[in-house]
C-alpha cells in the first residue's frame, strides 16, 4: 500500500542548501547525505502503513529523521563544513536506515503478513477481510454495497516523444476486450516489496470521483471492499479480479485537457461505443 506521508516529512527531507564556499568532495558527501535522508522518510512512510511499525515510527524514527534533515541542514549553512561531522552524520543516517529496513523484513517475515500473502496469492476473500484490518494501519473492511462500483480506465498513456498521450479509439476497445477475458489486475509498478504484495485495486462508488471519461462498472462485486482513512476511494486486493462489467463513458470530458486530441471528443466516444458494441462488449450510460 501506498500512502501520504504527511507535512512533517515534507519538512524531514527537504533538501539542504549547499553553501558556495562547500568543496567538490564535501558537495558530493552532502548530496549522498540528502539521498540517505530522503530513503528514510521511505522507510518512515513504509512503516507507518503497518500496524505493528506505526507507533514506535511516529514515536522514534519521525524525531530521529527529522534532527538528522535539520543538523544536515544547520551545517551547509556554516562557511566551512567538517568532513569528521559529515562522516559521523553519515554513520548515524546508515544505523537508522538498516534498523528500520530489518524491522520492516522481519514484519515481512512474520506469520501474519505470511498469512496475508498466501490470502492474496489464493484471493482469498474471506480471509482478506479479517487479517489486513489488522496488519494494515487504517483500512476497514465494509459490507459490499448493491449499488455498483466504478474501476477507472485511462484512455492515455505517458507520452514518449513524438507520439501523442491519446489512445485511439481501436486500443482502448482492444484493451478494454483483453480485460473483459483476463480480469483486472492491480498495479504494481514499485520497487520495494511493500509495494508490489499486497497492491491494491482502487474503485469508487460514483464515476464522479475518477479522472478518466471511461469507467468499468461493476454492479456485483465478488470481493471484499476496503475503506481507508487515508483517502476517499474504495479499494479491494485481489490478483485478479473476476468479474462482469459493463463500460461507461462520459458523454462530455472531464478535463480541458481533451482538447489537446487531435480526435474530437464526440468522435472518439462514438468510434469507442462502436468497436466495443462490435466486440461483444457491455456498454451502459452513466
């Protein structure tokens, strides 16, 4: 799971600014020192979504990450900057960080999450449901509504150069038939493995709330639906989700941003209505 790590990290890791009178060799030291420190707030961010970690996270690493960001930059300030206290500061930073990452692995390890990544592997819904509210801070489970839930589409793409951030038309009705047969699957794009285990499929219960002009809708839901206190969404975990849906698209752009197609918009729903139409797939409106 991912989550906001509040204001106070923001002032944790903002970044020191070096004087101009710093060396080559001691701006390079601060520059690893700045890194250190920022990988911290990661590991202060990571620990605080777990229930077991979050407390002594507030408690000790908070304190210790925020003394660390502020003597880092308290000495980049001096006219002259000692390489002793840059080492010393360096052996501190590099302590916390292997304490903090050993206490996050043997979380890994415990018979806890061990339990929850089998339940996850399994979609095991029934199991889910009892054992993230206690392994993972802020989270409820809640009784899955009968009214439907909303599973956003992105009709773009990170733009590379020279091609547009638009998908066509065709794409998405390709796309869309993939996930119809395949299920949806959460994304897990991150480095860490608090990242990628146990990623989680956000939803909403209205197409208000998502950013896309296309909406999966979906009016039984075969899995456990998830409230967190960090955000105003829904989410379930599931590798895969199994499950009838029927497609929505808006009948105007959410976003001034669509003007930037070179498809007009009402072309673009018509073509994507007609090709998903042509592929046997359920459309609704909104």
């Amino acid at each position: 799971m991912r989550e906001n790590s509040g204001s106070t990290l923001v002032e944790a890791i903002a970044p020191a600014t070096p004087s101009t009178r710093v060396d080559g060799v001691q701006a390079e030291s601060l520059i690893a020192l700045e890194a250190a420190i920022a990988e911290l707030g990661l590991l202060y961010a990571a620990a605080r979504q777990f229930r077991e970690l979050h407390e002594a996270a507030e408690r000790d690493l908070l304190p210790q990450l925020n003394r660390l960001s502020r003597r880092l930059r308290a000495a980049t300030r001096r006219d002259q900057l000692a390489q002793p206290e840059l080492d010393e500061a360096s052996r501190e930073i590099i302590g916390v960080a292997l304490q903090w990452r050993g206490a996050l692995e043997n979380l890994r390890r415990s018979a806890a999450y061990q339990e929850a990544l089998h339940a996850f592997a399994a979609n095991d819904q029934e199991a889910l449901r009892r054992i993230l509210p206690m392994l993972l801070r802020g989270i409820t489970a809640i009784d899955t509504p009968s009214a439907p839930v909303y599973f956003e589409f992105s009709a773009s793409r990170r733009r590379r150069s020279g091609t547009t951030p638009f998908l066509t038309p065709a794409t998405c009705a390709e796309q869309i038939s993939d996930l119809r047969n395949r299920g949806i699957e959460p994304e897990s794009s991150g480095k860490e493995w608090w990242e990628r285990d146990l990623p989680p499929l956000e939803c909403s219960g209205t197409m208000d709330l998502l950013e896309s002009v296309i909406a999966l809708r979906v009016d039984h839901l075969p899995a456990t639906l998830f409230t967190s206190e960090a955000g105003t969404g829904l989410m379930l975990f599931s590798p895969r989700l199994q499950a009838s849906f029927a497609v929505v698209v808006a009948a105007t752009p959410n976003d001034e941003w669509w003007e930037a197609n070179a498809l007009p918009y009402p072309q673009f729903r018509a073509e994507l209505l007609e090709r998903l139409h042509s592929a046997g797939v359920t459309t609704a409106e909104r």
